[in-house]
C-alpha cells in the first residue's frame, strides 16, 4: 500500500486459462507502507503445453484500479512421438514380416509406456512395455505371421499410453496378405475310352 490511508483490495485474474489458476488470496487490508506476496498456482492438464498470459487486477475501496501482466511457460513434461516404419505391408501368406515401431520420448521427464496391439491374432508386439529418457528413442517391432489360407485386408490398431501423464496416442498399420501358395488341377483327357479286359 502505496498510499496514506488503510486500504482493502480485491483480486482477480482474467486469463484464456482461468480455469488453471488460483489465487492464494481474494482479499487483503493493507497498511500504508505494508506489503503482501500474493501466490499464483497453475494446474494444467497433461496435453497443454506452450506459454499462457494471465492479468492479476487489483480494485481498492479506494477506487484505484491497476493490473499486472505475467506468463505462465507450461513444459512438455510427458508427451512423445510414435510411428511405424510403414503404414501398410503386402505380404504372402504362411510368411513372416517384422515391422519396426519407433517411439520417442519429447519431453522433459523419463517416462515408462504401455503399448497395446489390437488386430488379427497372428499380429503380435515383441515388446510390450518401453521405458526411456527425456530426449531418448527406442524402438521395438511388430511380427505379421498369417499361417495357411489367411486372406484379405487387416488393420492391426496400436495403442501407447505414457505411465506419467497418461497420454494415449494410437497409430493403423494396414495389412494386405495375399494366397501365394496355389495349384491347380485339370483331366488331360475326360473322354478317355478302353475295351474289357484291357489294360
């Protein structure tokens, strides 16, 4: 307080991310000459990260406004990258394709993933559990194994949620397996005749 007299403040914030914010204090009484720190805490969720403004306005019983400007900078503690290699594979049946799956850890904090593979049964992850770093990339596969007379298009879906965080990402990797083992068989001669007893 600033000025001559006691004084009584309100406080509020104004901000796109209000909702975040609390303020540690909606109302003080201040001497002349007297001081009060006044907090700002931010709780965000776990897919927004970037730089967010807030005003703090400040109203007295004296009819004095003022507003302080700050940031808010929100880090990308627990977000990451995945892909396969490729987006679709052609393949014969009763052959074996292995896919790699690339998984990156941007984001400040080590971190441990689940992946989960939902598709046809003979699609199968060699790993199902990944742990890295900040800054670190890991990779583990994916085994195609289609057994005899598997035919057709198949989506094979994977599913990644981080343990910190719980940012769940998912990614289709389309499969077309084709019959490549095949024969046929025909009569030469349908109308063959010969006599009794004959050989």
């Amino acid at each position: 307080n600033t000025g001559n007299y006691d004084d009584k403040y309100t406080l509020s914030l104004k901000s796109e991310v209000k909702p975040w914010l609390t303020l540690s204090q909606e109302k003080i009484d201040l001497k002349p000459g007297e001081e009060r720190v006044i907090g700002v805490t931010a709780k965000t969720s776990c897919n927004n990260f970037g730089d967010y403004l807030f005003s703090l306005n400040v109203d007295s019983e004296s009819n004095v406004h003022s507003t302080l400007d700050n940031k808010i900078a929100v880090e990308n503690c627990f977000d990451y990258n995945f892909n396969f290699e490729k987006e679709y594979v052609e393949m014969c049946e009763h052959s074996l394709e292995e896919v790699n799956v690339n998984l990156e850890n941007t984001a400040v904090r080590a971190n441990n993933y689940a992946l989960k593979l939902e598709g046809p049964g003979w699609a199968n992850l060699k790993n199902k559990e990944m742990t890295l770093g900040s800054g670190v990339s890991g990779k583990t596969s994916l085994l195609l194994n289609p057994s005899y007379r598997v035919e057709g298009e198949f989506n094979a879906i994977l599913n990644v949620k981080g343990g910190k965080g719980e940012i769940v990402k998912e990614k289709v990797l389309r499969v077309k397996v084709k019959k490549c083992n095949d024969f046929s068989l025909d009569i030469i001669d349908a109308q063959t005749k010969i006599c009794q007893g004959t050989v």
